[in-house]
C-alpha cells in the first residue's frame, strides 16, 4: 500500500532510467536505484500490476554508485544518470537498448571522453522571473547556477540574462531564452522568443559587449498556446541571421530554426559511422532523408557522385544550399518537401538511403516506398530505440538488419543515438 517501506532487489533498469526493483512478486519503479541495490523502499503510488517508490535507506549500494557532481540533478529533468559511474551509465544504456531492440544485436556504445559541457544548443522556459529547466514531468522550472552538460558559455549568458531580466518591465512577454553555440568557430546565436514584439535593445548591448562571442541575437515572436517553441516571425536584432560552423573542412550556416546535432564530438563520430556503415563509393546516388541544414549529406558528397537532401524546415532548405555553394560542393541538391510521404520520385535511382527520422521514426508509407524500389543499403540514424524497433521489424521480411551501433550523443541522459545499415535480401 502507498507509504508502505518495503525491501527491494533491483533486477533491471528501466526506459527511463529508473530502476526495476522486486520484492516477492512486487514490481517497484524506483527512482535513482541501480540494478543490484537492495533498498528498502517507500510505495509512493499503486498500479494495478506494479508500484512507484523511492529510496528510503539504501542497505546495498552498487560500487558504480557515485556522489552527484550537480546540486538539483534529480529536480530539474535534465539528468538521469548523475548518480551512476560514467562506464556503468554505458553499459547500463546498452542493456537498455538489447531490451527494446530485441533480436537485433546491440554494440557497446560509442562513448563521449569529455561528456561534460557538451550541449551546443540550449532552450530555457522564462516565467514570473524564474529561468530554468522543467521538473521533470512537470512545467515547474527549476532554476540554476551551472549546468554541467549545456556549454560553460551557455551558462555565461544565463547566468547575467537571469540579472538584466530582473528590472526588465516587459520580460513576462518573454517564454523561451534559446542559446546556440559553434564549436570550431566558437560563435553564438541567442535567441528570446516572446509573445510579442518588445525593446530588448539594452538588454542586447550590454550582452554582446560583455559577451564578444554573440554574432546573432534574434527576437522570434510566438504568441500561439501550444507546446511548440519557436513561432514564424523573426526579427534580427544584431549581427547575422546564422552562425557558423565548420567540421571535417566542411563550413556551415546554422540559423534559429534549423537542426544541428547537440554533441559536436560525437556528431564526427557518428558520421564517420554512417559513412562507413553506407560503404558509399565515388559511384554512388544518395538519398539522405531529414537530411536539416545538410550537414551529412556534404559530408556523404565527399565520396558518393550525386546526393540528394529532403528536409521539410524552408529556413534548414535554405541554410543547406548556402552550405553547398559556400563549400563548393556541386555533387549535392536539397529539395523542400516532406519525408514522410511521396518520396517515389526521389528513390528511383538510388543506391544507398540514409534516414535521420524525428523522434517518432519513419511512416509506414516510406517503408513501403522504399522497400517496392528494392534499394540496395539503407543506414537508418535514429534517435529513439522504440520507434527503430517498431521499423527494424517492418524491413525484415525484405532487409537483412545489421548489427545496432549506439553512440553516446546524451551522456548522464537515458538517450542514445543509434545506426545500424540494412541490407536488401
């Protein structure tokens, strides 16, 4: 019953990285428990077939077990794993991941050698003077002094926004403080995203000259109620509508709305992995689907002859095309359309498809499209195990699926970025 205590193994980790814990024939979702604690346990809620606690003393404590380096790691959503050694946290998500992606075999996970200050993007909620991030299923914002996986410039900038805004007389016009930041070419986009058009010209001046690194501060306004983030409108308040960045020799504009992966480290791991997985050869004719500000689809064009981008955001369309004719990539087209749906004019003559899907994967009517034209190798990126499972076992009656390759873009997080190349039979 709730508020009961009882004493409990924990046999198993949890999607969300709680833990799976057992007591007779109890099933207990604990928070912050690591597989082969024993805990006595608090019942905080009942279901029909299970039960949620918490720690109420540990008696076992897993030797991965580690003193959180972060003061509200378990308040502000944003962690999972503070609390867990990082080579356990790896293991621990590749457990995970053989669980969801059963039968496909699932390799260790690339990892990240610095895993901190990694976020090169971050989107902060702003309401009745408070800047943070949500409580986890929650919309109370839980405030900080320095996050340790979004970038120490970052934190920079919060940190004197979070005084400027305090005898600002129309910050509650504010929703959102988004913060982009390259990392060769060390430039930042800030972003204030509000319900309305404001005066942020003194807020603007004092940031860029205590923060020389700005080259772009944007004002998006958004005054519809929903859950999406970033409105139409745009207006450039200083610099440049873009910031850039540049990996593997490749330079590329970033604007405000447009796709740029979190992790740069891991992001040139993970596409030396596609490229690899793809075996692209000067003969081939890529297909590269989600393909944002075109960032792999350039780095595929290295090798392949011809590469065509899809991407449905205008402003990454835009952004992609700028990045081809700034590189001088002429073996490179992006079209503006969506992915999901009429893509047979694209995959008649194709050799290799890359998909990079949003989180809830690829629709049924592109899996169907692309097995009918039978082409030869698919390199499926993905960013949620649940969604690649469903579509793993819709290819494989046509496709041999290869083996699972995770990469660590998330480090002290739950998520994975996954690849894995499908053959056709």
């Amino acid at each position: 019953m709730k508020n009961d205590i009882v004493r409990c193994e924990c046999v198993d980790m949890a999607i969300d990285g709680s833990g799976i814990a057992k007591c007779g024939d109890l099933v207990v979702f604990v928070k912050e428990m690591i597989k082969g604690e024993i805990a006595d346990v608090r019942i905080t809620k009942e279901k029909k077939s299970y039960s949620y606690g918490i720690i109420e003393k540990l008696i076992f404590p897993s030797p991965e077990r580690v003193a959180s380096d972060c003061p509200i790691a378990y308040k502000c959503g944003g962690c999972d794993f503070r609390h867990i050694s990082y080579d356990c946290q790896l293991q621990l998500k590749k457990e995970i991941l053989a669980n969801i992606l059963k039968p496909f075999k699932v390799m260790d996970i690339v990892p990240d050698e610095v895993h901190y200050y990694y976020r090169n993007k971050v989107q902060i909620p702003y309401r009745e003077g408070k800047m943070g991030f949500y409580r986890k299923y929650s919309n109370d914002i839980v405030e900080f002094d320095d996050c340790l996986i979004e970038s120490e410039t970052a934190n920079r900038i919060i940190e004197d926004l979070k005084e400027l805004l305090k005898g600002f007389t129309q910050a509650k016009k504010i929703r959102h403080i988004l913060i982009k930041q390259s990392h060769d070419l060390k430039e930042v986009m800030l972003g204030f995203i509000a319900c309305e058009k404001i005066d942020l010209t003194d807020i603007v001046d004092t940031l860029i000259e205590k923060h020389p690194s700005i080259s772009s501060v944007i004002l998006n306004i958004n005054n519809k109620e929903t859950n999406v983030i970033l409105g139409d409108e745009e207006i450039l308040l200083y610099g440049k509508p873009y910031i850039m960045d540049e990996f593997h020799g490749i330079k590329v504009r970033i604007s405000l709305k447009s796709f740029y992966q979190v992790n740069y480290r891991q992001m040139l791991k993970l596409y030396e992995l596609i490229r690899e997985l793809s075996e692209c050869g000067e003969g081939s004719r890529v297909l590269d689907l989600y393909c944002g500000i075109g960032t792999i689809s350039l780095f595929m064009a290295e090798t392949a002859k011809q590469v065509t981008g899809v991407e449905i955001v205008k402003e990454a369309v835009a952004n992609a095309k700028e990045n081809a004719k700034m590189n001088r990539i002429d073996n490179v087209d992006f079209i503006l359309a969506d992915a999901s749906k009429g893509m047979d004019t694209y995959l008649k003559d194709k050799d290799i498809v890359i998909v990079d899907p949003p989180r809830k994967g690829l629709s049924a009517e592109l899996i169907d499209s692309l097995i009918s034209h039978e082409i030869g190798r698919i390199v499926y990126v993905s960013c949620n195990p649940q969604t690649l499972a469903r579509d793993l076992k819709l290819f494989e009656n046509a496709y041999h699926i290869g083996k699972i390759h995770p990469v660590d873009m998330f480090p002290y997080t739950i998520h994975c970025e996954c690849v894995v190349r499908l053959d056709k039979k």
